[in-house]
C-alpha cells in the first residue's frame, strides 16, 4: 500500500519538476472531511494540498537555510495568495473553454514515470494517484495557455517605443569605462605580516621610480598586473571596490598611491576614463521595442489578472492556515524521512 509520506513525496516532484515558479496547480485528492484552505466560488483548495506547495517553493526559496519568521509568514501568504489566484485562472480557463494540451501532458507525466520508474512504490502505487498527477498536469496546462492570454498585447507602434526610449533614457545608457594599467606586487593572503609590509616597502620604491615619465610601462614588463587590468575598457566596480576608489582619485594619465589587495600590492594607472553615454535610438530600437513589449505584458496581465480577482468570490476557511506542520518534501523521501519545517 502507498503511504501518505510517499503520496506526498510524489505530488511533491510533480510541482518540482514543473517548476514552481511557474505553477502550483495540482489536483485536489479525493479525501472525505478533508481540512479546507480556502474556497474560491465555492471550489475548495484543501490545507494538505497548500502545505505541500509550501514546501516545494520554500525548498528553492531558502535552499540555504532557515529565513527570519517575518519573512516566512510573507512567504506562506504569498503561496495561498498564489494557489488562489491558479484556481481563479483555471476556472476562468474552463468557462472559455480552453482545451488540455495532452502532449504536453503526457510529455511532463513521463518525466515524473521516468523518475520514479525504479520505486516499488511507484509500480504498485494506486491509479487514483496517477490520476491526480495527470489531473493536476491539465490543470496546469489549462493555466499556463490562460496565462499567455492574458499577457497578450497589440505590437507597440514605432512613436510608443520612442517614448519609451526617450522616458527611459538609464535603460539605453553604456556604463562609464576605464582603461587601466596596473603593477603587482603578489602576496598570497595568509602570508605573515612581515612579508606584507615588505612589499608594502617595495611598492613604494616602485611608485618613487614610476613617477618619472616612461618608467611605468618600464616596470610593469617586470611585475605582473592585475589579470582584470587587461581586459581592455573595464566597468565600474570590475576591479573590486578598494581598487575602484583610489582609480575615481585619478585623472587620466595619473597614477594612484600603492593599494593592498587580497592578491598583494598594486599601483594603478588610469589610462584613459569613458564617460557614461546615452545609445542613439537607431543603435538600441530593438532592445527598446523589446523592453517595452514586457513592461506592456505585464502591466495587461496585472489589469486583467486583478479584475478577476475581484469578482471572485474568496473565503478563507481555516483562519491558522499560516500555521504550517512538519511535510514530507520530494528531498525528505530520498534523505530518510528528514523534514524542516517553516513553523513558528
């Protein structure tokens, strides 16, 4: 017989492996007296169905540990927010009549089979699980076509992306550049203070040398520069943010006081300084008709996406539904039952 833990293991990787962020839709299992999340137009969307979508989204959310408790009720609001505005999309979906991509279906329900191919349990698991992972791929699929329809939007006009261009003049701007020459003197960081401070030495010999006309280049043909220093025009902050501050020191042509670094002692050259500059509309129209195009997309979305929210009709039935339990994860079943929990 098919545990609950395994049950849960398998809706688990089905969420997973269709990504979450893209998605939590899955179907509601057959459960009689089931605890109710929430009912959105009298469709309930069960605690244990929002409990495991908590815990696929807060695996990739916070993969590398456990975030303050403000953050994790946010993050649980946001899950029931999102698992609420899916089943709003679905239902919008059905009365449009929208139809199932099967091959989609089948395509991501053999990536799940094929995972799962080895596990006894997998063999021998019940249809109606089967069936739930198929009806839940459905209801994703049905979601995901809604989902393009509503971002769809008219090809803006040539006048429309000039405004953009000229309304968002920081998205079309190249970053000022430099160009750097550099000496160093390397020291590996866990060498003693004395050999820090004997090349601290030797740096300032150099820089006394390097003053004089043409003996810059002259010494830095003996002293290996900053790898990053020869990657021709460099950006702002390419150089790390102690180097960066004592090349803003400098005008062009001059030469910086003797720096310490995680790599040893440098001494810079500034070269020559580009300034920030502002693409002309011919060079970056695509980009711009591109850029205005998503920003378009997604301020339709969020029109159409709020106006069906609001004449939903949403009931929260368990007021503690922040109240997350210990929920066995697709990571639990192949790590022996371990579980973290986000509960207070």
């Amino acid at each position: 017989m098919m545990t609950r833990n395994w049950r849960s293991v398998v809706i688990s990787a089905a969420l997973a492996m269709g990504g979450v962020s893209q998605g939590l839709a899955t179907a509601e299992p057959s459960i009689p007296d089931a605890p109710v999340l929430v009912t959105v137009n009298g469709e309930p969307i069960l605690q244990s169905t929002y409990e495991t979508a908590v815990r696929v989204a807060g695996r990739q959310r916070f993969y590398h540990g456990k975030a303050p408790e403000a953050e994790l009720i946010a993050f649980r609001k946001e899950v029931a927010a999102r698992l609420v505005d899916e089943r709003i999309l679905h239902q919008e979906a059905v009365r449009l009549g929208i139809a199932p991509d099967q091959s989609w279906i089948d395509a991501e329900f053999a990536k799940i089979d094929r995972r799962y191919s080895s596990s006894p349990e997998w063999r021998e698991s019940a249809d109606s699980l089967k069936k739930q992972i198929l009806d839940g791929l459905a209801q994703r699929s049905l979601i995901e076509q809604l989902d393009e329809r509503l971002h769809n939007v008219e090809a803006p006009s040539e006048a429309e992306v000039h405004a953009y261009y000229a309304a968002n003049p920081d998205k079309f701007t190249s970053p000022e550049q430099f160009r750097v020459s550099s000496i160093l003197l390397s020291v590996e960081p866990w060498q003693p203070n004395e050999v820090w401070q004997e090349k601290e030495a030797e740096g300032r010999r150099i820089l006394a040398e390097v003053t004089r006309p043409g003996k810059f280049d002259e010494y830095a043909k003996n002293y290996p520069p900053l790898e990053k220093a020869q990657l021709g025009y460099i950006h702002r902050g390419m150089l790390g943010e102690t180097a960066q501050v004592e090349i803003d020191k400098l005008q062009e042509g001059e030469i910086s006081d003797i720096v310490s670094l995680l790599e040893g002692i440098a001494i810079f050259r500034l070269d020559e300084r580009v300034p920030a500059t502002l693409n002309p509309f011919e060079k970056v129209s695509q980009r711009a008709r591109e850029l205005l195009l998503r920003d378009l997309r997604e301020q339709r979305y969020q029109e159409r996406i709020a106006a069906l929210r609001n004449s939903a009709e949403v009931k929260y039935v368990n007021p503690q539904y922040l109240n997350v339990p210990n929920v066995a994860t697709l990571r639990d079943g192949h790590h022996g039952g371990e579980s973290t929990s986000t509960q207070k």
